[in-house]
C-alpha cells in the first residue's frame, strides 16, 4: 500500500543518488569511446563477395544504395565447354544522408558482402561528402570486428551440417564407383587377385629343402673354394 508523494519521495531518492556520485566526462576525442560490440556505425564492403545481385539496392527502404556493373565473358574451363558471362562491380557507394541505418541490406545480401562497422567518425562539412564510394567502404571493411564465439552447446549451423551430408554422399559414391571398377576387373581376369603362390604344393617345398640338404651333406660332393682350409 502506497501513501500519498511515495512517488514523489522515490523519484528525489534518486536524484540524491546521483548527486552524490561523482561525475564522470568523456574525454572524447582524446579517448576513444568504449562502444557495444554491435554498434551500428558504417556499412563496410567485402568487395570480393558481392555478385552485383543487386538485392540490397532493391530492398533499401531510402534508396541510397548506388550500384553499377558490366558483364564480361568467361573462357571454358574445359575443352568443348560453354562460355559463361559474369558481372564485374564497376561502382558500389552508400550516401550516408539518406540511410537510415536499419541494416536491411546487410541482413538480406546472400553472400555476406555487407558488414556493420563500429566506424562512426565520418562527418563532413558538405552534404554531398556523405555519399561514400567502395574504395571507402573496403576502408571500413578492415574496422569490422570479429564475431563472437559460438556457444559450445548451440546446434551445429544448417549450412556445415549440409556440407558434411554432401561430402559423405560423394564419397560414399567414390567408394561405391571403385568397387563397381574392381569387380569389373575381376570379370575380365579371374586370376588378377589371385596369389600366385596360392597353388603351390607346400609338400612340395619340403621336399625339394629336404633334398637340397641331403645333397650339401653328401661325402662326395666336391668341397667349395674356401672349405676345409
């Protein structure tokens, strides 16, 4: 049960909290603040990454994505294969006076080309200073911190579990494949995997030692070069 000005009795608690503690200055830009590890800064570019898909600029709510590319022809890998064309990044900037910071674009890009960057010092004097191009965002990309350790009791990661699924399967195939090749081999030759020792007589190695023996004993037999001297 609550009397009338508890609530005024609290809210003065603390304020005489706080004006009892001393006071504390940010000493920035001398010292650099000590920022949460997924501050919203910048968007660094992992250029290598980006497939020109342009599904970022498409989802961008301001539209301050600006994306352009060509496509060039790719040579067969092989002998008798199929050109192919690929899109070459010719321009990627971000104008920072219209983003809203919302990080749609680094959510929806497929490839992880996008990044938060902790980066926050980047004001200019004009406006139009604010829209950044890739060589920029590459800057940035090097700013992007790393991320935090998985927990050692979380599920495995869909997209590991699939690899290890379709590596076993291949090399269940590859397992499978020379098999079906050694039995074709044994069909052609029967006695390919046979042991060419396998059909000799054992009885008859001993016989042939045992004459070999009686044959060095025999008082006839001309000594070697080098006995009985």
């Amino acid at each position: 049960m609550s009397f009338p000005g508890s609530g005024l009795a609290k809210g003065l608690a603390v304020t005489l909290r706080t004006m009892t503690k001393r006071s504390v200055t940010a000493q920035y830009p001398d010292v650099q603040p000590d920022l949460a590890p997924r501050t919203r800064g910048v968007i660094g570019l992992f250029e290598e990454n980006c497939t020109v898909c342009m599904l970022c600029a498409r989802e961008c709510p301001d539209w301050c994505i600006y994306i352009d590319s060509h496509k060039e022809t790719v040579p067969p890998a092989a002998p008798g294969g199929r050109e192919r064309s690929r899109n070459v990044l010719d321009r990627f900037a971000i104008d920072f006076a219209l983003c809203m910071y919302c990080g749609i674009c680094i959510e929806v890009c497929p490839f992880d080309a996008l990044f938060w960057s902790p980066e926050f010092e980047y004001a200019e004097t004009d406006i139009r200073d604010l829209t950044h191009e890739r060589d920029k965002l590459r800057e940035w990309m090097w700013t992007v911190p790393e991320p935090p350790a998985l927990d050692p009791a979380a599920e495995e990661p869909k997209e590991l579990a699939a690899a290890r699924k379709a590596a076993d399967k291949l090399a269940a195939q590859q397992q499978a494949e020379a098999e079906a090749a050694r039995a074709r081999a044994r069909a052609q030759d029967p006695t390919a995997d046979q042991d060419p020792t396998a059909d000799q007589d054992p009885t008859a190695d001993q016989a042939g030692a045992a004459d070999r023996a009686a044959d060095r004993n025999r008082p006839d037999r001309p000594d070697t070069p080098g006995e009985g001297q």
